[in-house]
C-alpha cells in the first residue's frame, strides 16, 4: 500500500479508503465515483464523510445553518476550502519542479527536502490525530532507510524536531547547493542564534561541540562521513536521527518510569490503606464478635485516634458520618446492609472499597497535576547532567580530538577532583571503575564498544544516558517519596482540622438543633477561646470575620446559602471545605520553598554516602579482586570500626547481618545474586543503592516530622498572637467603630500595661513605634495602608502578621542552630561512646582472644570500677544486667546470638 513521501524522507502508511455503502439501489461505479471525488478534495471535514464512526461530525461541521442537511451552498463553500487547497498544492509543485528532481526522496533513504517539511510538519499531526488504539504505530523511514515506528505522543516532537533541522541546514548551506562547509557552518554559528541554539539543543554531542572553536575541526570530520569536505544533507539527516534516536529513548524511559511509579505508588496505597482498615475494625470491635455496634463505634472514637483520623480521612461519607453523633444512626442503616443492626466484617469490607475506589481516584488525580511538575524536575535534572557530562568530556579530550585515550583518562583520574566528583556520582558503575586502577582496562573496554582503542563521543554518551538513567531513578523515587510523605502529611492535617472543626461547630450550637444562631455565633466568638483560636487561624476569611461584631452579620448571609438566618450543619461544612482546601494550599507552598534545600542536603548525603560506600568496599577487599568473599568480611567486621560503623546505620537489612556471625552466610547469599559465592562490585553496588534509598526516606520522614512540630508550635503562636492582637484592638477601640482613631492609640498607648506589652513585644516595627510620639505620625501613616486617616481591623492585623513573620523567621533560624547544635553534639558523644565501649571491650578481654568469657565479665563487674561504671550508664538493659550475678548468664544468652558460649566484638557492638 503506497503511503505520503515526507519532506524528511519519511513514509506515512495512507491508510485503507472506507467503503461507503450504496444508497438507493446506486451502481457501484457511482458510489466509487463518489468516493475517489472526496478522497481526493482534500478538505478534512469532506473526507471525514467516508468514515462511518466521523460522519456526524463530518455533518456538523459543513452544515453551517444546523439544518441536518448539507445544502447547496454549504457544498459549495466545502468545495471551495477544497479548491484553493489543490491550487496551492499544484504551485509548490510546480516551484520544486523548477528546482529539479530531489536527490534526497525516500528511495535512497537519504534524508529531506527543506520545502516539503512544513508539509510534513502536517502530515505527521494528522497521522497522530487518526491513529486508534487498535492499529500500529505511525511510522518514518530514516536516513539509513530503516522503518522507524513512532509513538503517537512523540510525533508532535518528531514534526517539529524535524522541520527545526530543517530549518537549520537552511540557514547554514548559504550557496543552497545541498550541502554545508566548514566555512559556512562557522559563519552561521557566528552569526546566526537560531543555529547556536540548535546545535546546543539537539541532543547530538558532535554537533555540540561543533560550537567549541578548538573542537570544531574534528566533530565536522565525524559528521562528514564520506570525507568529501562538505557535509550533506544525507549525513546531516544520518546525526539528527541519531539525536533524535537518543531523545526518543528518553521520552520512552519517561514514559515508563512514570507507568511503574504510578502502579507500584497505587497497589502501595491500596495494601496500606486495607490493612489500616482491617486494624480500624478490629480496634472497633472490642467484644471479637466480627460486628460493630453503635456503642462500640462511639466507644472507640473517645479512646482511639487511629479510628477517628481513619474515619476523617477515608473519604467515604457513610464511613465520615460515623464521627457525628447526630449522624451515626442514619449511616449505621446505609452501611448495615442486612439491616440486623450491626455492621459486619464483610459490610465494613464493601464500604471500605468504596472508599478506596474514592481514594485511588483522587490519588491519580493528584498524580497526573503533579506530573507537569516533575517532568520539568526531570528536565532540569536531565539538561544539568548532559552539561556536565559534555563538560567532563572536554576537560579529559586535552588533545581536541573528539575521541578519549587510556592516557587522557588515567592523566584526569588521577588529577582532577571534579573529573574524579564526577565519575564517583554519576550513577553509571562503568564510570565508577574507571577509578580503580585494576578495574580500569576493562571499564575501558566497556566503554570502548568498537574496540578502536578510544572513547568516542557516541560510546561516551552511551555510557552518559546509563547514568542519566540511574539520576533520573533516583529523582523518580525522591518524587514518589515526597508524594506520600506529603500525602501522609496532608491526611493527618486533614483529621485534625476536621474534628477540631466539628467540636467548634458543637461548642457554638449550644441548644443542640443542628445549626447555628446568630446569638450562639456572638457569645462563642466573644467567650469561648477554643472557638476563637480555631476561627482566627482557620483560613475562611468569612468564618475570621465573625470575630469582629460589626461583620458578623455580612458573614453570616455568606455562608448561609438558603437565607434561612442560621448556619445549619451542610452550611458550615462547606465553610470549613473552603478553609481546609485554602490551609492545604498553604501547606504546599510551604513544602514547595522547602524541596531546593531539601534537594541540595539530599544530593549533598548521597555523595558522602556513597564515598563511604565505596572506601568500606576498599577496606574489605583485601585482595583487591573487586570482589568480598567470607573471610575477608569477617577480617573487615572484626578489626575495622569504620566498616562496622557503616554497615550497622547503612539501611540494608543484608548488609547489616554481615555484622552478626550467625547470619553472615545467609546476609552473603541474599547479597549474591549470581551464586558465584562472592559478592562482586555490581552486586555491592546494587546493595548500596538500596540501602541509600532507605536511608534517604528515613531522612525525609525524620524531617517532615520535625517540620510538622514546628508548623504545629507556629500556628499555636499565630493563633495567640492574633487571639491577643484582636483582644488589644478592641481594648484602643473604645467607641466601638471598628476602626482606630490618633486618639484611641494615644490614650491607650499611655493607660493600658496590656496595650504596651503588646505593641513592645509585637515584632513589628511600626507598631512599637506607637509608642514613641515623635514616630507615632510616620507610623500610623505605614500601618493605615488606605490613607483613610484610621487604622481598620485589616490594618491592625496585617501589622500584626507582618511583625509575627518576624518572630517565626527567627524562632525557625534558633531551632535550626540548636538542632544543628544537638547533631553536632550528639555525633561527639557517639563517637566517644563506642570509643569507650570499644576500651571497655578490652578492658573485659583478658586474654586477648577477641571475645569475652563468662569469668571475664564476671571478674569485670566484680573488680573493674569503669566497667561498672559504664554498665550503669549505657542504656541498655542486657549490658546493665550483667552487673547482677542472678540476671548475668540470661543476659549473656540474649547477647550472644550465634550461640557460641561467649560474646564476640560484632555481638558487643551489636
């Protein structure tokens, strides 16, 4: 089947004319006769007719008036977007006639004609637009003359890489003889941004380096393949499929990468999220009976959190209504399918799957709005590290070749920190080895796949996008990771705002009818102060503005939707929807200032982890055979603390059993995954990197929890503070106006201690200064922002925020400095801790045998006031009990875990 030649030399498959059925007994010849006019016209909307599942649209669009019929003039004006089309057609013909037949058609496979790209541009959207599901990928044929398939959600990329490519060899070929010199190609990168911009972007390392001056000379040599002194249009062609080759990978990786995140990230959260369920229901039913009762589901929510934030957060109104003791009985009912009265196991189970459906939904749904931000993550990502890569390249090809030697290699591994930074980190185990002197001819080898002797610039990249590979796991599981953390965050914010919310609404509804009065709302909002905090520091500006009197009433013909003068229970929970949705946002942004910083410690922990990683490979590879056999581990455990030191916190449930000699085997099989009986360098690395991924998520857990107290003491002190602030408001407003006179703040400023303390202590700056009269005028003219001669409730209280900003600013750099403080403290006292104990250790073993008797520690505690001493203190209760003879031979069974009668040093550290 013949399919449209591309401008690039690419084959469109045409797809297969629909038939059209006969109308009316019509001949055959008739309807084919029909078909090939509407095939041939070119107008989309026309030819749309002959596809059966698109005739309506077809209708639709050249049915102008919305008759339901096409009349004669509506074919006409088709005809004639039809018409002018052809003409159009017919002229770009004619002037590629005038040109000559082109050398570079799809036959010899050998690239594109510059005219026809923005037709082709064309032609592959309109190949995207009609590909179904169900039929084969578009296709192109290469430069090479290959049959390329083309995912549909790249040809948009593909078109316009194309005609970008197109639009370069353009404007470097300025005689328009089809090819391009040496000399026309410096021109255009001096001259031309268009081409600069090109070249840097194409993704094709040779035609990068075109624009380094002194690298020139060679990479045009690499792309002039037939040496002829030009390159052609075929060979141009010939390196952008291979940039476009590369890019495509990416985008495929991408592609799945993010697949498998979401599938594992949702089978994650269906597991958790049923077994949290399960252990809900159980807590539930406190009698075992596999039912609950109303009695036992209001037990449960006065005595276990879990339940409540459980209920809060499945997202299943039924299941939410369970915490509202005007609701319960009325969920009870729907969930309580076989209406006895009780909620079984399998009734709890089939709501609960409801709820996960409702979960999962959202789950997705968040995912695919985060999804914009982490590609853009993943192309920064992506464009530093091939910067980087290209820079590391030049700086270790010193002779401008194009190409790396075994001598350019050794000379930069040997005196270039940043070459040296480079391959450590990169995630590629091949660059990795390239440091390792007896690793290094064969990380050559690996590198060098035509086995010329030299590292090209293509063999470099391919060893670049391995590691890239690597990086972007990494930053897909940090992304993953911070998404359930967030998540995490998000749920338990979301229960306590909510219950906090629901007994607001109980303390306001005094009379217990379900709604609010406006008289119920004026004494909670004068004399309840857990009402008050809540509503200050809620984030709904109308529920904030019933703290003030004269706004009380505005606010509550906001929220009262159905004019009935209250606030019934519906009302105000979409009051509080509104809030939380605004407090969540707020939460986000928060984490969003954070993620820089957090990324730059990430990175920063992952260097030294690693470093460290690869020193305690060094240290235990005695023979170096880059490889660890059994007695070079035991070596390694028994006499090296560095190596036990970083086994013992690494992350890796294996590595660490390599430190207890009772589980060292089956730690060395686990780690073995090749069964040579030794663990090689890949399979150490492959280990590290998980436990590296352990240890990154134990960070970020330990930071978000840290965060989260604080955000916790903020906001308690925000909601003091603007508590006090309205409370001090009202003192200086003492005509009740809303606003604050000159006056008021002058006589309050003068008689009122509360009113002083406030403003001294405020953090702001104009505030405090009310309090001087001869800056009392430039203050009240920066506090009252819209001029009116009076400071109003906004006023006050933007002041007021602006000066805790402050407050909290520096309480956030103290806490910093002390926990900066306490690590820095802590990590000395560790390290003199196991110090001593290491003395102790010692001290205990008489004879030297590396391990302690029964006799020696009973002798220890006996005699050894130090060993006695430090026992006491260490904190851990088997230590402690072998200073009492009736607990010591328990103790020492507990301690000693292969069994072996006495306590070795990797027990001891243990």
């Amino acid at each position: 089947m013949a399919g449209q030649q591309l401008a690039d030399g690419s084959v469109v498959p045409q797809a297969p004319p629909q038939q059209v059925a006969c109308v009316g007994g019509e001949e055959d010849s008739v309807a084919d006769e029909i078909v090939n006019i509407v095939e041939g016209c070119d107008n989309p909307d026309l030819k749309t007719v002959l596809e059966p599942d698109c005739i309506g649209q077809a209708l639709a669009q050249a049915d102008l008036e919305c008759e339901g019929e096409i009349g004669a003039a509506e074919w006409d004006g088709a005809v004639e977007g039809a018409l002018e089309k052809k003409l159009a057609q017919r002229a770009a013909e004619r002037d590629r006639e005038g040109k000559g037949p082109n050398p570079w058609d799809a036959k010899g496979g050998k690239g594109f004609d510059d005219d026809e790209m923005d037709p082709a541009l064309a032609a592959l959207m309109a190949a995207r637009d009609a590909w179904k599901d169900d039929t084969p990928w578009p296709t192109r044929v290469n430069a090479s003359g290959e049959v390329v398939s083309i995912n549909p959600l790249d040809i948009e990329f593909v078109a316009k890489f194309l005609d970008n490519a197109s639009k370069a060899f353009r404007l470097i070929d300025l005689d328009d003889n089809g090819g391009m010199t040496a000399e026309e190609l410096q021109e255009s990168i001096a001259e031309e941004p268009e081409v600069v911009k090109f070249l840097w972007t194409c993704g094709n390392m040779d035609m990068q380096l075109m624009l380094d001056e002194k690298r020139f000379p060679a990479s045009f040599a690499k792309l002039d393949r037939d040496k002829d002194g030009e390159i052609s249009k075929h060979e141009w062609m010939l390196a952008i499929d291979l940039a476009l080759e590369i890019r495509l990978k990416r985008f495929a990786d991408q592609r799945a990468r993010s697949q498998a995140a979401g599938e594992a990230e949702d089978a994650a959260f269906r597991e958790e999220f049923k077994k949290l369920a399960r252990k809900v229901f159980f807590l539930i039913d406190t009698d075992g009976s596999n039912s609950l009762t109303e009695e036992e589901i209001v037990r449960s929510l006065r005595y276990e959190e879990e339940v409540k934030t459980f209920l809060a957060t499945c997202g299943n109104p039924l299941l939410g209504h369970l915490l509202d003791p005007k609701e319960i009985k009325k969920s009870l009912h729907e969930i309580d399918k076989n209406s006895d009265g009780e909620i079984s196991l399998e009734e709890w189970d089939a709501i609960v799957e409801k709820a996960l459906d409702e979960k999962l939904k959202k789950l997705r749904a968040e995912r695919a709005k985060r999804e914009a931000a982490e590609r853009a993550e993943e192309e920064a990502l992506t464009q530093k590290f091939l910067a980087m890569a290209r820079k590391i390249f030049e700086m270790i090809d010193k002779d401008y070749s194009g190409t790396i030697t075994k001598e350019e290699m050794v000379d930069a591994v040997e005196n270039d920190n940043e070459i040296v930074d480079f391959l450590q980190n990169s995630g590629n185990l091949i660059f990795k080895q390239l440091l390792h002197p007896k690793r290094l001819e064969k990380a050559l080898a690996d590198l060098d796949t035509d086995s010329d002797g030299e590292i090209s610039t293509q063999e470099w990249e391919e060893a670049v996008e391995a590691a890239l590979r690597v990086q972007l796991g990494r930053l897909s599981a940090d992304q993953k990771r911070r998404a359930a953390l967030s998540r995490a965050e998000d749920e338990r914010f979301i229960a306590e705002f909510m219950a906090a919310a629901r007994q607001v609404f109980e303390l306001i509804d005094v009379d217990n009818s379900n709604s609010l009065a406006t008289q119920e709302l004026v004494d909670a909002t004068t004399e309840n102060q857990e009402v008050i905090r809540f509503m200050v520091n809620c984030g709904n500006k109308f529920l904030q503005d019933m703290l003030v009197p004269r706004r009380l009433r505005a606010a509550l013909t906001e929220i009262d939707a159905d004019g009935s003068g209250e606030i019934d229970k519906p009302e105000w929970e979409i009051a509080i929807q509104a809030a939380l949705e605004k407090k969540l946002a707020e939460l986000e942004a928060e984490r969003a200032a954070q993620r820089e910083a957090d990324r730059l410690a990430d990175e920063a922990f992952t260097k030294e982890f690693l470093a460290a990683a690869m020193e305690v490979f060094r240290l235990l590879d005695t023979d170096e055979s880059m490889s660890l056999d059994h007695d070079e581990f035991v070596g390694g455990v028994a006499h090296n603390p560095m190596v036990k030191n970083f086994l013992k916190d690494c992350g890796n449930e294996f590595l660490q059993e390599l430190l207890i000699p009772s589980r060292l085997d089956k730690a060395m099989k686990a780690l073995d995954t090749d069964g040579s009986g030794v663990i090689e360098i890949e399979e150490w690395e492959e280990a590290i990197e998980k436990a590296l991924q352990v240890r990154l998520a134990q960070i970020a857990e330990e930071r978000a929890r840290k965060r989260a107290e604080a955000r916790k003491a903020r906001d308690k002190l925000a909601a003091e503070v603007l508590v006090l602030a309205r409370q001090v408001f009202a003192m200086l407003d003492v005509d009740d106006g809303g606003t604050l006179s000159r006056d008021e703040i002058i006589r309050g400023v003068e008689e009122d201690e509360e009113v002083v303390k406030f403003l001294i202590n405020c953090g702001n700056e104009f505030l405090a200064a009310l309090l001087k009269p001869k800056k009392l005028e430039k203050a009240l003219i920066e506090i009252d922002t819209d001029g009116s001669g009076e400071v109003d409730l906004e006023e006050w209280e933007a002041a007021v925020l602006a000066g805790l900003e402050k407050r909290l600013q520096a309480m956030a750099e103290d806490r910093e400095r002390r926990e900066r403080a306490a690590a820095a403290a802590d990590g000395q006292f560790t390290a003199e801790f196991l110090k001593l104990a290491e003395e102790i250790f010692d001290m205990i073993d008489e004879d030297k045998s590396d391990t302690l008797t029964h006799d020696e520690l009973t002798n220890a505690v006996k005699h050894n006031r130090k060993v006695q001493d430090f026992l006491k203190g260490c904190g851990n209760k088997n230590l402690q009990y072998l200073l009492v003879p009736s607990r010591l031979q328990n103790a020492l069974k507990v301690m000693d875990t292969n069994d072996d009668g006495e306590i070795d040093r990797s027990e001891w550290q243990g």
